[in-house]
C-alpha cells in the first residue's frame, strides 16, 4: 500500500467513522429523551439533555430567524469539507495523524450537516456544568471537530 493510499484510507475511516457515532448517539438520545428535557448522569456535573441548536457554535445566532441565517450555516460547512477535500487532492502526503484529524472535522461537520439538513437544527446532548460554569451542549460531531483542530493547531505550532 503506498503511503498516500494509506493516509487517504485513514481518512476515510475517521471521517466514516466520526459520521456513524455522531449519528448512532444522536438517534440513541432522540429514541429516548424528549426534546427539551434533560436526564441528570452525574448531578452537579454532567446532563444528558435533547436541544437543537439552530445557530452556529455555542448558540450563537440560535434565535435569529432569517433565510440568510440558514442558507450561510449549510453554506460555511459544505466550503470547509470543499476546501479539506482539496487539500487532500493537492497535498497527498501527510501524516497519518494530519489525515486521522482532517477526517475527524470532515466527519463532525458532515454530521452536524445532515442534523441542519434533516431537522433544521444541530441535535446536541452532552450538557456539563460546574458550580457557576455552564458549558454549552454538544455532541460527538463537535467533539471531533474540536479534537481535529485541535489537533493541526498542536502539529502546526510544533513543526513552527
């Protein structure tokens, strides 16, 4: 197997991989909380609860309710996974843990894609707290897309 084969499979499999948890969870906490509740895992720490966030990260723009506001959220994700793919066309040789990370946000923003598409609204169920910290809910497509970046941002500084 060449090393760019390889890279693009490892691709594939985290992008694949990342759009079937992100799914699989999702449709877990639809099938069994309603939406708007919220189920207590750990009180005082962490929430299962069933939102859907129509804005942008962290609720931004949640409440706007315009055709510019829809158009732009299907609109931003869909260039970044034109703009990842051609990466990949034109910059065959990367690492396995670049292409692992760009596989995990091309996954993450497919699935957060699909929820805009299907529901008009990104399904978000993992809600932690702490004292007077509340942190935003998410789901596993965000968490990848985090991790991912996350990750480039690490290799990028590291390689200087």
């Amino acid at each position: 197997m060449t090393r760019p084969f390889k890279y693009k499979l490892l691709f594939l499999i985290s992008l694949h991989g990342v759009i079937l948890l992100d799914v699989l969870t999702k449709r877990a906490v639809m099938s069994q909380l309603p939406l708007n509740h919220i189920r207590a895992v750990i009180p005082g720490f962490f929430n299962l609860v069933h939102i859907r966030n129509r804005g942008v990260a962290f609720g931004i723009l949640n409440n706007a309710e315009t055709f510019w506001k829809d158009f732009l959220l299907v609109l931003f994700p869909v260039a970044a996974m034109i703009g990842i793919l051609w990466l990949l066309y034109r910059y065959p040789r990367l690492s396995a843990g670049t292409a692992l990370a760009l596989g995990a946000i091309v996954g993450g923003a497919a699935g957060n894609l699909l929820d805009r598409l299907r529901y008009r609204g990104v399904v978000d169920f993992l809600d932690f707290y702490w004292r007077g910290f509340h942190w935003p809910a998410f789901n596993v497509a965000d968490m990848a897309i985090s991790v991912g970046v996350g990750f480039l941002i690490f290799r990028f500084w590291r390689e200087g």
